[in-house]
C-alpha cells in the first residue's frame, strides 16, 4: 500500500476526522491503493493500527450505519463492502492524487543507493526539495539534468568509443566544425550539440534502447518550457509524470 503514513501526513484536517470519515477514507484507499473491489472491518482496522490511531470500539457498526444510509454510502456483498462511486468519485477529487506524489517523493528518496555519483546525488537533492516545496518548474528541470548527466556519464564510461563514431554518421556537418569533434569529457556534450542531438546520436549508435529514447523525446519539449520564461503553469500532476517517466524509463534502465 502507498505508505500511509506519508498520505495522511499530508492531510492536516484529518486528526479532526471523526471515526465515520476515517473510515470511509481507509475504505477508499484500499480501494485505490491496493485495487481491492472490497473491504472488510478488519482490514480498516489494521489502517488504523498503521497509524496508531485508536479505533472505534467496533467498526462494523459503522460499515452497517453506512450500508443502511439513503443515499447508500457503502453497499455490501458476501464478499464485504465497497464504497458506492459518488463517495470514491470526493476522495478521488481531494485526495486521488496524493498516493501518486508519495510514490513520486520515493522514488526519488530511494534513489540515492542506486547512482554512486557525487554529482547526480547533488541534481537528486534539488529534485526531491523543489518537488516537496511546491516548485514543480524547478523539480523538472533537476530532474532533467540528474538524467542527462547520467546519460553523458554512461557514455563516458563504457560507449565513448561508440558516440564518437556515432556523432561522426549522424551529424556529420556539426561534427566537422566542432569545438569539440571529438567527445572527451562531459563538457565536451554541450560544447556544440543541442541534449535532443546527444540522445539522437545514442539512439543510432545503439547505445540506449527505443524506449529510452522515447522517454528522453517526449520530456525534452516539456523541460524546454520549464526551463524558459513562460506563463506556462506546471503543475503537480506534470511534474509527477515527467519524474516518473525519466526516472524509471532511464536512470533506473541505464546501469553505471
């Protein structure tokens, strides 16, 4: 389950729930979070148990007070309850996307173990503070950076010899009036080929797979309007798809 204690950390009103509203709130969370067509009162209880909240002397009254309600707002089975669409369509509303920000905080939190790289621990730090803080322009473009460098790193560690030799057949007229004809070091990236042209020159030279590929084409235009004055508003939900994607489609894939 999406760890609970990071949701609701980010509910301040829900200490002041009473036990009716928690437990509709665990009910749809084991819905969404665990794809649970049905609870049951023990599973809530273990919700609350997660939390070390106190339980209500009995949950089952509840379930039954809410089954019985008109308008319904649980409908019950042999197999348990679920929570009928209008109150799962308010939780979706108000909360739905909570469990995505925590898994996207994770992900990031986690990744520190996994890229031994002094530098791209530095873009990871940023990433994750400007994400926490609501600076979700910010986020993006570390975001890009820690996956680019990682990129350029992998080539200099183990497909140099390949690039170069890529660079020269794909862009053969920006090769030859070169600052830098030759790739040597991580400033020689940007010394005369736009980030769109590295990741081209990995795609052709077989150094990075389609789908990595993909996920670098399709976030580059979103980080450009990040990066540049705009009245763009970016929003949570962009920036969580953007981490998302470049995070488990190429940091995570591309092994140093």
């Amino acid at each position: 389950m999406t760890d609970l204690g990071e949701l609701v950390s980010r509910i301040p009103e829900f200490s002041k729930w009473n036990h009716a509203d928690k437990i509709k709130f665990f009910a749809w969370l084991l819905h969404t979070s665990q794809n649970q067509e049905r609870v049951t009162g023990t599973e809530i209880g273990r919700c609350y148990d997660a939390l070390n909240e106190e339980r209500p002397s009995a949950i089952s009254p509840f379930l039954t007070s809410m089954e019985q309600k008109n308008p319904k707002e649980m409908i019950r089975d042999s197999k348990g309850y679920r929570l009928v669409k209008s109150v799962r369509d308010q939780f979706d509303s108000k909360y739905g996307q909570r469990g995505t920000t925590v898994t996207v905080e994770k992900l990031l939190a986690d990744l520190p173990g996994k890229i031994p790289d002094r530098a791209e621990s530095d873009f990871l730090t940023e990433a994750l503070t400007c994400f926490q803080h609501g600076a979700f322009r910010a986020a993006i473009v570390m975001t890009w950076n820690l996956t680019f460098f990682h990129l350029c790193t992998y080539v200099l560690n183990y497909k140099l010899a390949d690039f170069n030799a890529g660079y020269i057949k794909r862009y053969p007229g920006i090769q030859k009036k070169a600052k830098a004809p030759t790739i040597v070091n991580y400033e020689d990236f940007s010394s005369d080929l736009k980030e769109s042209e590295v990741s081209e020159i990995c795609r052709s030279a077989n150094i990075i797979t389609k789908e990595q590929f993909n996920a670098l084409d399709r976030q580059i235009g979103r980080r450009n309007s990040a990066a540049h004055p705009s009245t763009t508003v970016i929003t949570v939900l962009q920036a969580e798809e953007f981490i998302h994607d470049l995070i488990t489609n190429v940091v995570l894939t591309i092994k140093l």
